[in-house]
C-alpha cells in the first residue's frame, strides 16, 4: 500500500471512529482538561502535605485571626520598618526613609521587589495603617509620607506592625494555607512556603491550657511545644524529646506596690520590704526596659536580699510601732514565690496574707504579676502620672513625668539613651515596683528517630 493511501486510509478511519464516538470524545477531552486544572491547582496543596518537611507545633492560649500572636504574624508579613535585637528600627517594606519637620513628618521610600501572596506587586497606597493622629499619603507607587499630629520618637518601630489585607494576607515568607475555627477562636493553621521552597510547611494546633499540649504531644499529635512554664517530671524522662530552658528578657515578674495605700506611700516600708524578698535562681530584673535594649543601664540602685538592711529599715518606719497588715494579690502560678514573699514579710514582723486573683484586681496593696517590655525604651504608658488606667501604682513624680515626657520627642537615640538612663535611676529609686526576675520558659521537642 501507497504512502498516499495509507494516509488517505488513515484519515478516513479517524474522521468514520471520530463521528461515531462524538460524544464520547467530547466528554473525553472536557474531563481530561479538568482534570488537569484540578491537579495544577492542588498541587501546591498536595506537595505541601507530602513532599515538604511538616513542623508540628502546639501553642497554648486563645487567639482570633485579628490576635495571632506576633511572632505567627511576623512569618505571614511585615511592617514598613523591622526591628532589630535592640529596638532600633531597622528596613522593612520601606529600603529607607528620612525625618523632617522636627519629627513630624516622615517619608517612607518602598522597595520594588515585595509580592502580596496573591503575585500583585505591593505599592504605597496598599498600605493600611490606622494610627491615631498619623495620617498616611501615597505619594506615588513608591513613595508614602506619614504625618504625625505631635512628635513621637518611637514612631518607626510602631510601624514595624506587620501590615495585610484580607484573610490574613501578606508577603512574609509563609503564607495561609489552610484554618479550621472553634466559634471565632483558632483550633488549627496551617502555614505554607510563599517564597522559599526549601522551608518546611507549619501546622500549629492551639490549646487552652498547658496540660491539654503536653498530653497532645504524649499522644503524637504535635511535634513540639513552645512557651511552657512548667515541665512535668515524667516529660524529662519521656523517650525521643528534648527540652530547652529560655530565660524571656521581653518580660519580667515585679511586685506593684498601691502608692495610693495608707502604709505603702511611705517609701522606707516599700525598701524594708524589698530588702526583705527571697530571690529566686532566675536572673534578675533591674530595670523595667530590657537588658536587651540599646537604652538599658544596670547603674540604677539594687535591692538583693538582704534581712538586716530590711529589718532596721523596718523598725524606723511608723507601721513597725503600730499593728498593721497587708496582702499581696497574685495569680495561681505565682503562688508558691508570694508564700515564700509572705513568709520573709511575716518574720519582719508585718503580717502579710496572699489573695489569689484571675484578673488584675481595681484595687490592691502589693501586685505580684508579669508585664512585657515595650519594643521601644518608652515607658510613658506605665509611670506617666496621667495615664489613671495603666498607670497601675499610682506613681506621681514631676521629675519621671518629664523625663517620659522628653524621652519621646526627643529624635536622637543617643541623647534619648541618656534620657531613659536618668529615667531608670530615678524609677528605681523611687520605688513603685519591685522588678524581680525573667520569666523561664521551656521548649520541648521530639527528636526524629
């Protein structure tokens, strides 16, 4: 047979096969071309489950998609600034900026290489800021200029605020795979790589407690925990897991004395009694800005334990000719610290009871509680006699008020540093607060067979 007529013999089998089985190639082709969309589209969600290294990490708190906690944020987006170790600001979205009008006005220069997750580039009027007395222009795609109302030094590390759009969606490494809700609370989410495909995918899983982790972590469902207060004695011993002690110097632990009290404002009762607090192993506290910080000085006075000190301080105070008796209020899981407190205040010779508190109470004698550091030095929100609400002591000092006050207009950090070392001292001194330690916190891993 011919070329010709193969050819010709060919083509009239295909065009008599294609006729009789229209239908069938018709439904062939349509559900061929489905199929393939359905495996371009899940394949990011297929290779992530089953290609990609899974971290499996159980976090204990309640959160919203609103509340994430920063450093879950911090892995979707960023901000116009980062911040380093420090607190000194550092580039974010924006490569650079410059300050003019005395503080008032910034300019922010975007760089042009940040993607939004869903692949459009991300330009100035993208930005959605909502900073009372800031207002935020775009200038042009790259170029936006934030106008402040009154001088704020630490306004480039309030921009460091990781910034989205809808459902959470940024141009960090990491993007939103997948988030199953429990009422408007998070249960589970799921992490994947947005640009870096050598990261592994994120499965964090929430519980309410730290019991609820740990037994989740025994039953395999979970891979690490982080931010344990406690560890059990059976998870030391427990086959394949490794645990990591972290010392947070972002936070401390202090006794809040009520300034307002009768017998607290006088300040040689709240030294005697600072004197007289057991200390813990736990590395100390003595300064409310973080060691970290490029602002922190370890120059403000110390009150180690010391019962000889405290008790002559003691008995030249009015409370020590007359019966008197106070209470400390803490949380459950400082009670054993606040027996010991009391114990050391009882053999001083003022009788001290403990109250045990599931929110911080309007009114108390001495708080015992956590308080995280701000990024920044700033402080104004805690010690500032003006701020009745957060304010918690009840601290009114013209000298600390002013140097608050100087410590956030001023632009230079190194004239700021002094300002804020003065602040420390004086703080101190003064005595609102008794800083005592930084928190420990604990890790546990499953090592990989």
């Amino acid at each position: 047979m011919s070329l010709f007529r193969r050819g010709r013999f060919l083509f009239w089998s295909v065009r008599e096969l294609s006729q009789k089985y229209t239908k069938s190639l018709i439904v062939g082709i349509v559900l061929g071309f489905g199929v393939m969309v359905a495996l371009y589209t899940l394949y990011p969600f297929v290779s992530a489950l089953t290609l990609n290294e899974i971290d499996r990490i159980g976090y204990i708190g309640d959160y919203t998609p609103s509340t994430l906690p920063l450093s879950i944020q911090e892995q979707l987006s960023f901000g116009l600034t980062t911040v380093a170790a420090d607190g000194s600001p550092l580039p974010g979205i924006a490569s650079s900026w410059e300050a003019t009008e005395s503080g008032k006005q910034f300019t922010f220069h975007l760089r042009s290489d940040v993607v939004w997750h869903t692949g459009k580039k991300v330009v100035a009027q993208d930005l959605n800021y909502n900073i009372r007395s800031v207002t935020f222009t775009p200038m042009n795609d790259r170029t936006i200029i934030a106008t402040l109302q009154n001088v704020y030094s630490p306004f480039l590390t309030l921009v460091s605020k990781p910034i989205f759009q809808a459902n959470l969606t940024g141009f960090g490494p990491y993007k939103i795979n997948a988030i199953r809700l429990k009422g408007d609370k998070i249960a589970f989410l799921r992490l994947v790589t947005a640009t870096n495909k050598s990261l592994p995918t994120i499965e964090y899983r929430f519980y309410k407690s730290e019991t609820q982790a740990i037994t989740a972590f025994k039953l395999g469902e979970i891979d690490r925990i982080e931010g344990l207060t406690s560890i059990e004695p059976d998870l030391v011993n427990w086959k394949n897991t490794h645990i990591t002690e972290i010392t947070d110097q972002n936070r401390f632990i202090a006794l809040y004395f009520n300034l307002k009290d009768p017998l607290l404002r006088e300040k040689t009762l709240r030294q005697a009694l600072s004197y007289a607090v057991p200390m813990t192993t736990a590395k100390r506290v003595y300064s409310p800005i973080s060691p970290l910080s490029w602002a922190y000085t370890d120059t403000a006075k110390h009150y180690d334990f010391d019962m000889k000190q405290a008790t002559k301080l003691f008995e030249s105070t009015k409370i020590a000719t007359n019966s008197g008796e106070i209470t400390i209020h803490t949380f459950s899981q400082y009670l054993s610290l606040a027996q010991a407190i009391a114990q050391s205040w009882n053999t001083l010779g003022l009788k001290t009871n403990i109250r045990v508190e599931n929110v911080v109470p309007e009114q108390y004698q001495v708080l015992l509680s956590a308080q995280d550091i701000p990024i920044d030095p700033d402080q104004y929100i805690f010690w500032h006699s003006t701020q009745v609400n957060t304010n918690i002591t009840g601290l009114a000092n013209a000298k600390i008020d002013k140097l608050l006050e100087d410590g956030r207009m001023e632009q230079n950090q190194q004239k700021r540093k002094l300002l804020y070392i003065d602040f420390q001292k004086r703080l101190v001194d003064e005595l609102p607060a008794l800083f005592l330690y930084y928190p420990t916190s604990y890790t546990v891993a499953r090592i990989a067979k």
